[in-house]
C-alpha cells in the first residue's frame, strides 16, 4: 500500500512550498542561534539545533545543519514538557527551560528551550533551541565527569520549568540556574541567544499561518510525517526480508570491578515494510557515566537509518517508520540515577555503528564500516596570563576518520554522524582565549583500517598549558576497540588515546576515560582521535591507489607492503615520488590472496567477543 | 587616470565594461556625449580575451578612441571550481599543514555516507610544513632555520612547483617569520608566484586564512598569463587603452594589484550585476533593492539598502572553500532556468538542487536533456517562446518539453501537464523567496520596503512570483536586462581594503590613539597602493570602519566610523551604533554588556568615470547576432499559461521597443533580445525615463 497524494488536503505542489518553508524557519532560528551565541562551542562548534514541532509535539522539521544527534530526542523533549508542566499551562509567550535526559534530554549540558506557538488563541506547534552549554555544574569543568556514579555528582539536573512566563523572563530562576554553573557570563549569553531563536520561529510561524491559514499550516505538517514514514516504508520494502544482527562494545565501564568490553546488541528484522530494532541482548546499564537514555538511543537509530535514506526528510514519519524494541535499564536504556555523561561519545557512537552495520548487510553501497570516535577532553582552571585573570573551561574535540564505504574509493575525515554539523574551534581562537600552545593539529599516517577502501585517517592534536592549575577530564572510547573493519577490511590502525609527557620517560597514557588528572605546564599532551575501518581485502586496493596514499604520506611505505603487499622499492622524499618493486609486489600480493582463499571466516561475519564488533 | 583634454567630435573618448561569463561576453560602451553600446557574444574558454576583441570589435568604435576598459572576469572562478589553477604548493608552521585538509571538521551533508568534500587545492605531498612559531600575542617562541629554507627552495624547484602560499600560525600579529621565507624564495627562485597570508589577509582562523592564500597563490599563475594573453591580443587588435579589473568587493584595481590579489577577482562577475542593479535603483530613485539575477544554474539575491550593496567579510566558491576577502554579499541559490524537477520515494515534487546546467541543459535543447527542467516548465506554459535565445540559435523544442513533463512529472502526479508545469514554478518561486527572507526578513529587514529589481535570462520570468510570495509589491525591470553586470563595470570605483586587529575593548580610553594611528597607518599604506596605479592619489576618500562584538561573542558586526579622528566621542559612537545594528539583526542588544572592538577596516575609494545612467535605455545593439532569428517580434499576441487563471490570450510586447511614458498590463510577456518578463493579470507597469520597466504587483 503506498501513500495515494491524490486523497491529500493539500496539492502536491503547496506541500513542496509549504515543507521548504518550515524548514526554512528552523534554519532562520539557527542562522540567529549561531550568530548571536557567546561561547564558542555553540559559534564555532556549532554544537546546538533547532525545530518545530507540532502541537502534539510530533517533529516536523529541523534544521539543515543543526546537530544529527539532538534530532532523536527533540519529540521525547516536547512530551516531557507537556507532560509535566501540563498542557493547561503551557501559554502563548511561555518559554519552557529542561535539560533532564530522563525527560527527553541528552546530556545535562545539552539546554532546550520549548516555545509553544498560538494562532487565534489555539495551540499550533511548538519551537525549540537546544544548545550545549560551556558546563552544566557538578564536580569537573565541562560536567564529562566519567567515574561519577549518580546524576547528582554530574550536573545541575533541570526538569521542565517555565525559563519565560507570558513574555516576562524569570530573572530568580535564571539567577539559580548561572549561580551553579562555571564561566556563567557565556552561558547568560547562549541562554539570551536561545530565547531570540526561539522568538524568532515563533514569529516566522506565525507569518505563516498568517499567510496560508493556521488549517492549511497543520494538514502540511501532518502529511508531511506521512510523507517521510511512506518514504521509509517504500524503501525498506525494496530491502531483502530477514534479521541481521551486529555488535559493536563499549571498552569498559569505568566503575566496574572488571574492565571487560560491553555490547551493544542490535538485531535488524526486515518484514516487507515495516523495520524493527531490538537492542535486548545489550548490555545492562554501566555503574560510570557511560550510559544513554531511551530518548538518545531513538536518535541515534534515526540518525543510521537517515544516513542509508538521506533523501527522506527528516521528522516524526520516521519515528513511526521503525520500531525499537529494548527494555529499560539497559546501557542505551538507562533508568534514574544512571549517569549519563558519556551519552553521545560512549553510547550513542556505538549505537548508530552497530545499526549501520546491519545495513552493511543488505544494502553495502548505502553505507560504511565503523568510524573514528568523538571524544570529550576538557581542560578547566585558572587563566593568570594579565589582561585574562579568569576561570577557563577549555574544550577540545577532534574530527576522526570516517569508515570505508563499499559505494566510494575511500572515506575522508571529518566529525562522525552523531555531530557531523559541529565544528572544530581553531587552533588561533584557543591560544587567544586559553593559556594553551598547540604544537601540532595533523592527520595521522597510518592510523585508518587498510582495505580495498581505506577508511579515513585519524587526527592528533598535540598541545601544552603554559601556565600551572588546569585539571582534565576525558570521556570518549575506542581506545581498546578501534573502528572495525569488514568483508576483510582491517580494523583501524589507531584508536582514540590521550597520552601525558609524550615522548619522555614519564609518558603516560591516561586512556578514554578518566577525571580530574591535574596537569602541569610545559608538559606536552598528544590528544588522537583514531581512523575508519577499512572494507575489501587490502591485497586487491589497486597499487597505484597505495602508492598515491605513500607519496601523501597517509600510508608509510612499511604499511604498504605489511598491511597492502606492496613493494616500495625507494623514496625520494625532495621529489616526493616512489619507486615500487613490481616482481616483489607480485610474490606479496600471491601470497597474501592464499592465505585469503585460506581463511575460514566468512566474509563479513569474522566478529567475536573478544572485544570487536560488527556485523556477525 | 589622464584627462584627455583634446576630445574633439572626431576623437570621443569611450568608457567599456566587459564581463566575461561561462556563456556569454558582454560588452558596453559608453561616450562623454551619452552615446551607449552594447554588443553580446558567445565566450571563448579557456582563451576568453578572443571573446573580449570580438565584443570589442563589435562596436564600431575606432580602437584609438576608447579609454578605458572595466573588466569582470570569470577566468579566476572557472579555473578554481575546474581545478584547472597552478601547481601550487602551501608552507605552514610545522604540525599543520593539514589544516587545509581537515578544514573545519563538519560536513556540507550531514547525513549522506556518500558525500565527499571537494578536495583540497593542495594535495598533501606538496603542503610543507616549517619548524618556526610565533605565539598568541606575536612573540617569536622559534626563528626560521635558514638550512630549512635550503631543502624547501631545493623540494619546490624538484618538484616543479609554480606557485606557494605561506601561512604561518599568528602571522597577523608578526609577519616576520612569512616575511622571511617569502623572501628566501622569491630571491632564489623568481619565477614562482609566491603568496603570504599576512599580506593578503592579516586576520585570525588559520583555516580560512590558509585557505584563502591558497586559492590566491593556486590562482596567480593563470592570471598572470590572463592578462599578459589579454593586453598582447588588445594590442595587436590596436587597442591601446588601461585596462582595470573588478574585485568581488565592488571595485576595480589595476592589473597590478590584481596580480597581488587574483583571488578578489573571484566572483567580480556576480558583484558586477549587484553594481549595475544599485546604479540602475539610483537613478530610477529607489534606493533599497532586493536583486534577483537568475541564470541557468543558480539565483544570485543580494540586498541593495540606501544605494548601497551589503558586504560580507567572507565568500564561499564552493563547499570547503572559502575567500575571505570584503565583497558584495551575493547569495546564490540552486534555482536556475536547469533546475531538474523530479519526484521522491513517496511520489511527491521536488526541483533542484539538480541541474541539467548548459550541457546537456534542458530537455527543449535538444541536446541529450531527458529531465524534465524550470526552463522546460516555462516554456510548455508558453511563458517563454520557441525563439528565445536561451542556447544560442537553437529552436526551443516545445514538444519534446511538453511529452516529457507528462510522462515523467505531471502523469505520475495525476495532474495536467500545464498544471505541473505551473506547479514546478511555484515550488522553484519559493524556494528563491525563501533565500530572500533569510537575506531580509531574518536580518531586520522588511522586504516589503523593498524593490524587486530583476536581471539576468531567467530572473525577469520569475520575479513577480517571488515578489508576491515575499509581499514585495514593486518590481523593477531594467532596459537591456541580459547585460546588468556589464554595466556595472561601468558604474564602480576603485576601492582597496585593508585591515588589522587591533582588540579595544568599550571603556580602554588609554590605547584610543593607538588605534587611531593604526587607521592612519592603513590608510598611509593605502594611498602607497593608489600612487602605482593612478595619478589621482590625493582625491582617495577614506572610510574607517570596526568588527564589534559583545565581549565573548564570536561573530562580529562591522560598523562604519564617522569621519575624522578616532576619540572618545568617535568610540562612544560607534558603540551605540553596534547597540543598534544588533537590535536592528537579532532583535535585541544589551548596552550593560561590555563591549570589544577586535579589528579595523579601512576602505579607500577613487571615484573613476561612470556611465550616465539616462541614456543606458538608449543603446545601440549593433549586431545582435546572439539572438536566433527571431519570429515572435511581429506576434502580437499568444496564449500564456498563469497559475490559478489557466490560458489567458496574452500581449506579447518588444522590451526594446518600450518607451518613458509606454505602460504595460498583464496578461502578457515583455520580451528583450535576451530575456523574458512575464506580466500575470492584475500586474500592471509603466516606463520610467531610463526604460526601466515599473511593474506594481498586488
């Protein structure tokens, strides 16, 4: 059965203008978020979205290049506000303020702001600005605390509260809220940005209803969830009938008595056109901050499923399209008091890889193999340097490589798809604002997964404190499990690793998951977020492809021939070519397609338990 | 530039603006007794300067009597986007010469697996790194090693390199270190075209400013053999006249800073259109425009308040690739006359981003296109006549345009094919509305204070749609709408821009005169600049202006400084203005919060001769062997196609023929010799003096 748009209410063509047209308000609400914030993770990173619901709270639009990751949970967020603030009294100049991720949050530095939108006295859609904010409160600058064991160690928890009552900002609600959280004068700033985005969608949706009929205005949205549910639908029907299953581990729970790998466990039934997720063999959820709530867990299935289908557009359809089966108290279903720090960059990373994995299954050219890991790694203290003189929370994230894609040559770097609209900050806008010398920022040769398709390179950023009293936080993973690799692709090289007086005698390697390391000044700090997965045996990478990969030095010429079977005879490191030994390469190359012939595992299913995912 | 104080009527002196499109060369002369020129011919790739002499020769002008020539060019742009620029390399402080690569880390696709970025214009062999570093605040933490400069000389001439940008960590506080390398190179090894960031840009973001030297030095080399192959082909035409170049920030500079700075050149046609559409606003009396310039691929909208075109501090060639240069801010929206229509998984219409571009173009061209394409969509609702010259001297093929709308769109959509045709121009309508509400209405400006002023082939076809999607309820026409941005090349200045940082925050009154003699040292360099290439030096108007911010914001807002020295009350002043611009974009300011000045601008301009707008209506085409013989001038009258009316018998009226006082009522179409307006019912217009066309929408 497919949708029939003859028994529409709106004509084909006003739902094409009226879809662009609130899209368009989200990205004007953006467009202001971005330009007016004050920290610059929100300016610089990017780190916010932006959306319009309707009035059930039923996503209807996002922004273009607002944050993957937020998208997900935006319906749960809108429900919890209904929910607990009561339908009664949400009002027309209201601003509702959460950041619970119990209640349809992420992580607590993740702010929302919900704004209804009323149109002759009734209740048409509501907009919301999300925005993370420099640090939520609790023990550690930048709230990643890892090894705390409840939300009460983590963060300043705020349940849905009117922020803004009938226009009249609360300024006692705000002053409790900044009284708690560190560099409070940039989040003012952010919290003032999120209120004009918000007045600013409210506004343009009213000209809109203004323009088109507040009726008209809630048929589109309503057929336009329709839409994107039909347009999943259909394509899932085209997908082969059956359950395909992947794992992809956790390194460790950090508060855990045994530091053992813990599973993220999807099993995908395809049955003609409906699409269910059952995470029910995962792991229970983590003691350490480690965990997701159900409301990420759901977004980070969409994002997967949006990543194979991106011309679907994105909204509330989709949700209806899929569905996950996974009971509470998992480590992607976490219940209160989980702590859930690490939701993005443990969890949620791990989630959207182990779903695309199952895609690989079925529809390889549509998808790829696992990427590099977004990892949190922050720096708090005391800026003494004249004319600074103040507290700094100082954050630093790295784009990694993404996974090999059986549909392109290689994969290229860049942040994974939880984050993939965020920025990095620039290495000259950090040293301005923090006591900080970065010594280098580069792609690190040889860290990707070798395969036919490469996956991309992984990045390092090496840097130092030039003054005394910074404390670090860091919670990421992949440190233990790098991105993994398939169809005889090779797991990356490099996973993600923090390392302290590189290079010297006392190096020491603090690992993904740590809290409150003091560090000195002057001692250097190499910071890596690891490379994709690579797909296809690597002897068959055509040579030519090596040797451009060697003169570029993203493949040294040792990994040529271990990794490739290809022979680098010489380089001329002045005229940046290379010289291959063609006969060698033959014998390589021969004896690597033996031992393939040899290998017992099948193709794609080569994953155990031992630490290392994908599909099986 | 000399005065030529013996014109007599024999020896008139001519003023020429060329611009050199993908397509098309347009060329306009103008006399100091107000005689006007035009002549249009097809562009030459890769030799344009061919296209030029032809154009040029077109004109029946004596080669001795023309001047001056203002010239925007596409050459730059084209040989980006085509990676077609030199063999460049990039030198940067050791540790980050990937910063050209890694970028800024998001994705111009956030979901698409399949998506890659454009590569780097540098590949990664050639981006050499150096072991030097300057700190935050400018203080040299490693010097140059002078045995490092003799392996980098040694690697570039190897590797047969042809241009080098340098870009150092903080060389915007301390260029020294750039300095030197520079230095070292272009002593050893002169014929490389060599470019240092703080030169060309002495700006924070290692990034963007790494990226924009690039595009500088990987652009050097094409234009330095541009205009030598120019100046040798106008010199054997016997042309013998100064030739100056338009930069994308709406000016023009001699050959000689152009070869400084190639890449401002990028865009310099865009720009020309905005120049030539807010000459054309003054002169009709209508200050504040909205311009619409529609082509083939994309829409370029821009925004024209009190005579003057908005500027951005940063343009984006594509994706990843960023100019951060002062220019007209031009946004351009993937809506053109090639935008593909097509429909989605669930059955539903979409246009574009898709286009059928020129090649194979759309399906009435009869050159392989099978998507059903706007220009298509114009063309089965009659808007557009079989004999526009949309592909040079093709017919237009209306059946084929007509059967492949219906098989392929309006049949699967249950809908008639006419119906479909007017479906695909309303939802391309408001996708170019929508990109002026951003431009406007989400950046305190009200379009409905606006003119619409449209140009270009398709834009005049589609500008009361948008306009009434937008509320806009006057639209602006101008005589000769095919060629705007070659008039605007007769319409600019020369302007230069420098900048500096300099962070001042709202109440330092002690480094007040630092700063102002920061200004007064930009502007002393400034006149430097002006005295290579005109002998007008002391006629320079300078403007002083300041990127402000709430302290701890990150985007700025430039604001304009008034005249004279900078004081407190000059200070006092420009931040009350800053209070009201960001009132006036993000509706709200805050004047308890502290304030920071974090750079400062200053823009010399030289005013150049200008053509007289009044007789720009008055042209002569001397040959207008672009257009196809064309059978519709003597059609009076022809079924036209209008959302919500069907066909209505509609006038056909010759835009060339249009005289001051002449009105024009829809139903109907205007056609000029390389465009079409269309008239919906209820739209009526009148002729102004200049023949600009003044159509009042309900």
């Amino acid at each position: 059965m497919s949708e029939d748009i003859r028994e529409s209410v709106i004509d084909p063509v006003t739902f094409e203008v009226l879809r662009n047209a609130l899209v368009a308000v989200v990205d004007e609400m953006g467009m202001m978020l971005e330009k007016v914030a004050f920290s610059t993770v929100v300016s610089e990173g990017r780190d916010f979205s932006t959306s319009l619901s309707d009035a059930d709270g039923n996503l209807v639009a996002d922004g273009t290049q607002d944050l993957p990751g937020h998208v997900g949970t935006i319906p749960f967020t809108t429900a919890g506000v209904i929910e607990h603030i009561g339908r009664d009294n949400i009002r027309q100049g209201d601003i509702i303020m959460m950041n619970d991720p119990f209640i349809g949050g992420t992580h607590c530095q993740d702010v929302r702001l919900v704004m209804p939108v009323f149109w002759d006295d009734e209740l048409v859609g509501f907009v919301q600005a999300s925005a993370h904010i420099v640090d939520a409160g609790g023990a550690v600058a930048g709230s990643f605390q890892v090894d705390a064991a409840s939300p009460y160690e983590e963060a300043l928890y705020i349940p849905p509260i009117h922020l803004v009552r009938a226009g009249e900002l609360d300024e006692r609600l705000l002053a409790l809220i900044l009284r708690n959280v560190r560099i409070s004068d940039l989040t003012r700033g952010d919290i003032t940005a999120m209120i004009e985005s918000c007045k600013t969608g409210e506004s343009r949706f009213h000209a809109l209803c203004e323009k088109y009929g507040a009726e008209t205005i809630r048929a589109e949205m309503s057929e336009l969830l329709v839409h994107s549910r039909e347009m999943i639908a259909s394509r899932v029907e085209s997908l082969p009938d059956g359950t395909y299953s992947a794992t992809d581990f956790i390194d460790y729970d950090p508060l855990a008595e045994e530091q053992v790998p813990l599973p993220i466990t999807v099993k995908m039934t395809v049955a003609g056109r409906s699409l269910t997720f059952d995470f029910s063999e995962s792991s229970p959820q983590a003691k350490g901050a480690i965990n997701a709530t159900r409301s990420l867990l759901w977004s980070a299935v969409v994002i997967a499923t949006k990543a194979v289908f991106p011309e679907v557009p994105i909204n509330q359809g989709i949700f209806w399209a899929i569905d996950i089966e996974a009971p509470d108290g998992l480590v992607c279903t976490a219940t209160f008091p989980a702590a859930v720090g690490g939701a993005f960059a443990v969890c949620c990373e791990k989630i959207t890889a182990a779903t695309l994995a199952c895609f690989l299954q079925i529809i390889p050219e549509r998808t790829m193999v696992a990427s590099g890991n977004l990892c949190n790694c922050i720096i708090g203290g005391y800026d003494p340097r004249p004319d600074f003189e103040r507290d700094y929370v100082l954050y630093n994230w790295n784009e990694g490589g993404l996974g090999a894609r059986p549909g392109k040559r290689d994969n290229h770097t860049a942040m994974g798809l939880f984050c993939s609209g965020t920025r990095n900050q620039p290495v000259e806008t950090m040293e301005l604002e923090y006591p900080v010398i970065f010594t280098g920022y580069s792609l690190m040769s040889d860290s990707a997964g070798p395969g036919y398709h490469r996956g991309g390179l992984g990045v390092t950023r090496n840097f130092y404190l030039t003054h005394e009293g910074g404390t670090l936080s860091v919670l990421g993973d992949r440190e233990r499990t790098p991105a993994w690799g398939s169809h005889k692709g090779q797991d990356a090289k490099m996973g993600n690793q923090l390392v302290y007086k590189a290079d010297t005698p006392e190096e020491e390697r603090f690992g993904m998951m740590r809290s409150r390391i003091p560090i000195e000044a002057g001692h250097l700090l190499k910071f890596w977020q690891g490379g994709g997965g690579g797909y296809g045996p690597a002897w068959q990478r055509p040579v030519e492809w090596v040797v451009e990969d060697v003169v570029d030095g993203r493949v040294s010429p040792e990994s040529a021939r271990e990794d490739y079977f290809v022979a680098i005879s010489s380089v001329d490191e002045e005229a940046a070519t290379v010289e291959v030994d063609l006969e060698e390469t033959k014998r390589l190359r021969a004896a690597a397609e033996s031992a393939d012939a040899q290998s017992v595992a099948p193709t794609g299913a080569d994953r155990d338990r031992e630490g290392r995912g994908g599909p099986r | 530039m000399a005065e030529h104080e013996q014109t007599t009527e024999q020896q008139e002196n001519w003023l020429i603006g060329v611009d050199t499109g993908g397509t098309f060369t347009d060329v306009v002369a103008s006399s100091e007794s107000g005689e006007v020129r035009i002549a249009k011919v097809p562009s030459t790739p890769p030799a344009f300067e061919e296209g030029i002499i032809n154009g040029l020769n077109k004109l029946g002008i004596p080669p001795a009597h023309i001047r001056t020539i203002h010239h925007g060019t596409t050459v730059s742009t084209n040989a980006a986007i085509m990676k077609t620029g030199a063999h460049t390399a990039l030198v940067t402080t050791e540790g980050f010469r990937d910063v050209l690569e890694i970028r800024r880390g998001n994705r111009e696709e956030l979901y698409d697996i399949l998506w890659d970025p454009p590569a780097p214009l540098v590949r990664r062999a050639n981006r050499l790194e150096i072991n030097e570093r300057i700190n935050y605040a400018g203080e040299s933490i490693h010097e140059v090693d002078p045995e490092e400069l003799d392996r980098l000389c040694r690697v570039l001439e190897k590797r047969g390199i042809e241009a080098v940008a340098i870009s150092f960590l903080h060389s915007y506080v301390n260029p020294a270190h750039e300095a030197e390398v520079h230095k070292a190179i272009a002593d050893r090894l002169p014929d490389i075209f060599v470019t240092s960031s703080s030169d060309i840009l002495p700006e924070p973001g290692e990034f963007e400013r790494t990226a924009t030297t690039v595009a500088n030095a990987y652009l050097g080399p094409p234009m330095v053999k541009y205009v030598s192959r120019l100046e040798a082909a106008l010199r054997a035409a016997g042309y013998d006249a100064d030739v100056l170049l338009m930069h994308s920030g709406g000016g023009l500079m001699s050959i000689d800073a152009t070869l400084t700075v190639p890449a401002r050149t990028i865009g310099s046609g865009p720009a020309g259109g905005v120049m030539g559409a807010a000459a054309v606003g003054r002169a009709a009396g209508r200050p504040n425009l909205i311009t619409m310039d529609m082509g083939g691929t994309s829409c370029d909208v821009s925004v024209i308040v009190d005579g003057h075109p908005r500027t951005a501090s940063e343009q984006s060639l594509e994706w990843g690739l960023p100019i951060r240069f002062p220019n007209i801010e031009v946004n351009a929206v993937g809506a053109g006359g090639g935008s593909i229509a097509w429909l989605d998984a669930a059955g539903r219409p979409r246009v574009g981003p898709e286009s059928a571009g020129a090649r194979p173009g759309p399906v009435c061209y009869r050159r392989g296109g099978e998507k059903p394409t706007v220009s298509d969509a114009n063309l089965v609702l009659n808007r557009l006549s079989q004999g526009t010259a949309l592909a040079g001297d093709v017919l237009l093929d209306t059946e084929a345009a007509t059967r492949v709308m219906d098989e392929s769109f309006a049949t699967p959509l249950g809908m008639a094919v006419d119906e479909a045709a007017a479906g695909i121009i309303q939802i391309v309508d408001s996708t170019m509305a929508a990109a002026v509400r951003l431009e406007t209405v989400n950046r305190g400006i009200d379009p409905r204070e606006f003119t619409l002023i449209a140009f270009g082939g398709a834009g005049p076809l589609h500008a009361v749609g948008v306009a009434r999607e937008l509320g806009i309820t006057e639209v602006l026409i101008p005589p000769n709408p095919g060629v705007v941005a070659a008039l605007g090349q007769q319409t600019v200045d020369m302007i230069h821009d420098l900048s500096r940082p300099f962070l001042l925050t709202h109440n330092d009154d002690d480094r007040l005169g630092k700063a102002d003699e920061v200004f007064a040292e930009l502007e002393t360099e400034m006149r430097g600049r002006f005295a290579k290439e005109s002998e007008d030096g002391e006629a320079i108007a300078f403007t002083r202006s300041a990127d402000i911010r709430y302290k701890g914001q990150t985007h700025v807002i430039t604001v304009e400084l008034p005249a004279g020295a900078f004081d407190t009350n000059a200070r006092n002043h420009l931040i009350d203005a800053f209070h009201l611009a960001h009132t006036k974009e993000f509706r709200y300011s805050r004047t308890d919060w502290p304030v920071e000045i974090i750079l400062l601008r200053v823009k010399g301009r030289l005013t150049t001769k200008s053509i007289d707008l009044s007789s720009w209506g008055y042209a002569n085409v001397p040959e207008a062997d672009v257009t196809s013989s064309d059978t519709t001038k003597s059609e009076r009258h022809r079924k036209v196609y209008y959302h919500g009316s069907g066909w209505l018998e509609s006038t056909v009226y010759d835009g060339d023929a249009l005289l001051p006082g002449g009105s024009v009522e829809g139903p109907g179409v205007v056609e000029y010799s390389n465009s079409t307006v269309l008239l919906p019912p209820g739209v009526h217009g009148s002729v102004d003096k200049c023949r600009n066309i003044i159509l009042k929408v309900s």
